[in-house]
C-alpha cells in the first residue's frame, strides 16, 4: 500500500514534468527569431543586401523568421508627411512609398520578401512594380495608397520604427528588437550564417539541422 502510493506520487511528478517540458518547447517554436530589415529604395548597400543575402537564403531559412521590411533609411518627413526627403532624392521616396504600398496589400511573409528582393534585383532604380508584385499575386494597382493618406501613414510609420532604433546606416539588421553591431555586420557579409548561429543559441534548431548546414 505504501509502495503504491509512493509510486502514484512519482507518477505524478514525471507527467507534470513532461507537460512543462512541452509546454516550454511549444512556446520557442511559436516565436519566431524577429528579424527587421531597415533598407532604402535606391540604396546600392540595400540592393545588395536583398540580392546577395536575403533573397537568396530566404526559402530554406524563412519559416524559422518573422521578418519586417521597412524601407525609409534616411529619409525624414516634413510636415507630418506632407512631404518626404531622401538621401537619393525624389525617386527614393517614390520607391520607398511604393515597396510600403506593395507590402500593406498582404501579411503573407513569402509574398513581402519575394517581392522586394524581385524589386531591388530587377527594378530597383526604375520604380516599376508591376512585373514583382504580380510575380508574388499581389496587385500593381497601388495609386490608391500611394495618391492617398494611407500611403502617407505608412511612410510616417516607417520613419517611426527606423527612428525608435536610431538607425544610421542602410541597411540596417535588427534581431529580435536589440540592435548588435557585431551582429549587423556579420550578416551583410554572412546573413545565413549569422542566423543560423542566433537560431541554434535560441534552440530552435541543432547543428545536425539540414538547413543550416
Ligand atoms: C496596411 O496599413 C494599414 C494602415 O497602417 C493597417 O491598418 C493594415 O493592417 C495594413 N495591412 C496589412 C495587410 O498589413
Ligand atoms: C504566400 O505568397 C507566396 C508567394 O506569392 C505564395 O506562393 C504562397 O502560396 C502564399 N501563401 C499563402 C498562405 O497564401
């Protein structure tokens, strides 16, 4: 009788343990390491980043990222957006509106990356959407952002977050919300490597892992 109950007890204990265990896993596989890419229209830096970088390491490493592209750098607004100034002038502020235009149509993450990699590689100094959106299933009809407010408040939001992490070089890379020196400029040399080193620290994948090897 004894035995039994001591037993009940040991039981007891291991399922509560194997429960917090899963619990713990389930919440590291939930949050994604957050990735924010700081980058500006007609920037070559930017340019290279998406081709070299991102754009090439995007499909085997993306579901292990949530990622957030904000194309604004440098720019400042002036009068709460009644206009925009850019380091590479007018035609920066025009992309930088249209690339936040393309990405408001969707949450789809594939979609927003594939995009702007597409119009950094292939358009990044003519400002034509068209053939990168549609490449994605995203519409090129975006005057009704980028003649209206929402075009606007999508630039201010953009100046917003590139303020709050006082970004002063283009690109800039931010993981998981703290910007790192080290960490910025390792990946424009190495963004797979370096997000491969930040996913096995955080646990989310091993080093026997096929897609980081
Ligand atoms: C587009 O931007 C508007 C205004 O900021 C926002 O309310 C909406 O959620 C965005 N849409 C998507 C798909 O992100
Ligand atoms: C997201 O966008 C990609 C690229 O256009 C597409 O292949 C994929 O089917 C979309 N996913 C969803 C859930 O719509």
């Amino acid at each position: 009788m004894f035995a039994l109950k001591k037993f009940s007890i040991l039981l007891c204990f291991a399922v509560a343990t194997t429960i917090l265990s899963l619990s713990v896993t389930a919440a590291v596989v939930e949050e994604k390491l957050n990735v924010l890419v700081f980058y500006e229209s007609l920037c070559p830096d930017s340019k290279r980043f998406l081709q070299n970088q991102l754009g090439p390491n995007y499909d085997e490493l993306g579901d292990f990222l949530d990622i957030k592209l904000v194309p604004f750098g440098n720019a400042k607004s002036v009068d709460d957006g009644k206009e925009f100034v850019c380091q590479h002038g007018p035609a920066e502020c025009l992309g930088n509106l249209k690339q936040s235009c393309v990405i408001n149509q969707t949450t789809n993450q594939t979609a927003q990356v594939k995009f702007v990699v597409c119009q950094m590689t292939t358009h990044w100094n003519d400002n034509d959407v068209k053939e990168c959106s549609e490449s994605v299933g995203l519409s090129s009809n975006i005057d009704n952002c980028v003649n209206t407010q929402l075009g606007i408040n999508l630039q201010l939001e953009a100046e917003r977050i590139t303020k709050l992490y006082q970004v002063n070089y283009v690109p800039t890379i931010v993981y998981d919300k703290v910007f790192n020196q080290d960490l910025q400029q390792n990946s424009l040399k190495d963004f797979r490597g370096t997000v491969c080193d930040l996913l096995r620290t955080r646990g989310d994948i091993s080093l026997d892992d096929e897609v980081c090897k």
